[in-house]
C-alpha cells in the first residue's frame, strides 16, 4: 500500500467524535462516577442514553454542516443499528408483543430496513457516478462467505445432533443474517466515502460496535458467574470487559484515525483498535472463567475467532471499497475540472 500524507483533523472534531465512546467508558470503568455520579447510574442502568447522545450529535452535525459531519461519524454508526431495532420494538407494541411473529420478525424486519436502505445508497451513488469495486473487495466478500460456510460445517459436524444435514441447514439462516449485518453499513455509507473517503470507515467501526454489545454480548458468561459465583476474579473481569470494546472501538480508533497524518496510520487505526479490544476481550474472560463450567473450549475459541475474523475483513473490505470510491471521485473531480478549463 502506497503511504500518502493526510491533514490530520482538530482536536475539536476529535472530542466530539468520541464522545459516545468516552461516555460509555467512563461509565462502566467507574470514573465517571468520579465526577457525575447521577450520570453514570443513570448510563449504566439505561443503555439507551448514549444512543441518545449519539442521535443527538448526529442531528446537530447535520443542522451545523447539512450533512453528516466528519464528528459524527462514530454516533452516525452507533444510531444505525440500533434505531431501527427501536423502531421495529415500537411497531411491535402496536401489534401483539407475545405473538409468535413478534417473538421471532424484530430481527428479520431490522435487517430488511437495512438492506433497503443500503440498496437505495448504492443505487444513488451508482446513478451519479459508476461505482467499481476492486478485485480485492470482490475476494474479500468471497473470504467472509467461505469464513461462514466453514463455520457452518464446522459446527454441524462437531454438534453430533441425531441429523447433521437438518442441524446445518438450521444454522445457515442466523449465518446470512449475520452476513448481512455485516455487509449493510459498507453499502449504506457509500455516498459520504464519496466525499470523505476512508474515514467514514468510523462509522462501521461503531456499528460493529453496536454488533459487539448488542447480539455478541463479551459480557454475559462473566455476568451469569460473577452473580452465582461472586469472586475478584470475575468482578475485575466483568468490569474490564464492559468497556474495553467500548474503548477500542470508540475511543482508540477514532482518535487514532483522526489525527494520523499518513494514509498508512488511518488504515491502522481502523484495524488495529478493534482487533486488539476483541482478543484481549476473550483473553480476559477465559482467564476469568478458567475455575467455572463455562470454561474456554477448543469449540469456543473457534467460535469466537470466527466472530473476530469475519468482524476485522468487513473492517478491510470497507477499507478497500472506501479507499476506491474515494480514488474514483477525485481522478473523476479532476477530470471534470481538466474539461471545464478546456471549455473556457
């Protein structure tokens, strides 16, 4: 990869970009409580109010600049996700909540918005300007698919269920739709990479956040033990990992993103953060639940490697596909530019 300068952005764009993030932390780390107690209660027992914030930097973003503000991005991914699984838990009261179509449709309608959403960016973005997606994003689309299709097998045939064919073909849902968590906000955020290139990239990097917390909970084997089981061990655990992801994928990267001035360090700061926060997180808590039933087993490593690795080569195909969109305005801005002068 061919190493450029960049501007790196002010400090002020910075603290507003990881202000979600920094909530988070400071709140479950306890030194929030160092200064705003009543703040970091009221955090920790609603998870809700940081994507409040969230919402609300992204809406001032869009009132200050009238589009999304480069500040915004982290809280722009934060608000991705979890908005439309608000607004389908609304919907949901409304209907029947203990219906079975409700018990089972929230996560399935929550993606079909997503993907609506992000077949209507790429076709905007494609209808002002042809995208072309490098090879190398087409092989990593590809790598994440065999990533699945490996996983599948693997826990099929590991199982030992009475049929192995019916235990796969049951797992192969949940797999596509994590598939397509996965894939959405890359295809959703192509119109801002347009203009900003890689450093939309924050705002995949906060929804796989969002994924993090949300459906693959780092948190809740040390909970479930740390409440039967109390022990320092666990306790130390369980605070350290409800915010150590928080901090990787808040805080870290987008400090580092942001004020690296080389192309090389932003790409860096996308990758690195997320990746280091995931597998401390798993290191942490097979350290914690060594002595317990819940022990780490060689299945439970693989499973979560494979959470990891198809999180991170989203993260590269973002990188790819961002990097090129970006590469493509520009040679096309400055071919406009060349016709115009000509034309003078």
């Amino acid at each position: 990869m061919k190493d450029r300068s960049v501007v790196p952005f002010s400090w002020g764009t910075v603290a507003l970009a990881i202000l979600p993030g920094l909530l988070i932390v400071g709140a479950h780390s306890g030194l929030l409580g160092w200064f705003l107690p009543g703040v970091q209660q009221a955090v920790v027992q609603n998870d809700l109010i940081p994507v409040y914030i969230a919402l609300a930097i992204v809406i001032v973003g869009l009132v200050v600049e009238r589009w999304f503000a480069v500040w915004s991005f982290p809280s722009l991914g934060i608000v991705l996700l979890e908005m439309p699984g608000l607004i389908v838990a609304l919907l949901a009261l409304f209907g029947n909540p203990q219906s079975s179509f409700w018990q089972s449709a929230p996560p399935v309608l929550m993606l079909i918005g997503l993907i609506a959403l992000a077949v209507f960016s790429v076709y905007r973005t494609h209808r002002r300007r042809p995208i072309h997606v490098p090879r190398s994003g087409w092989m990593l689309v590809g790598s994440l698919v065999l990533v699945s299709l490996i996983f599948v097998i693997v826990e099929a045939i590991t199982a030992r269920a009475p049929d192995t064919w019916a235990h796969l073909l049951a797992l192969l849902p949940t797999q596509l739709w994590w598939l397509g968590l996965l894939l959405v906000p890359v295809a959703i955020c192509l119109p801002l990479a347009r203009r900003d290139g890689i450093v939309v990239a924050l705002v995949v990097v906060a929804f796989e956040f969002a994924l993090v917390e949300g459906i693959l909970d780092l948190t809740y084997s040390v909970d479930f033990w740390a409440y039967w089981e109390p022990s320092a061990t666990l306790g130390r655990a369980r605070i350290l990992l409800s915010f150590i992801p928080a901090l990787g994928f808040l805080v870290i990267a987008p400090v580092w993103v942001l004020r690296s001035s080389s192309m090389r360090g932003r790409v860096l700061g996308l990758l690195l953060p997320p990746l280091v926060a995931l597998v401390s997180a798993d290191v942490i808590a097979s350290i914690a639940l060594r002595s317990t039933e819940a022990a780490y087993s060689a299945n439970l490593w693989f499973t979560h490697g494979v959470d990891t690795a198809q999180l991170l080569i989203a993260l590269v195909l973002t990188v790819v596909v961002y990097r090129s969109v970006g590469r493509q305005d520009q040679a096309s801005g400055v071919l406009e530019d060349n016709v115009a002068l000509n034309n003078r």
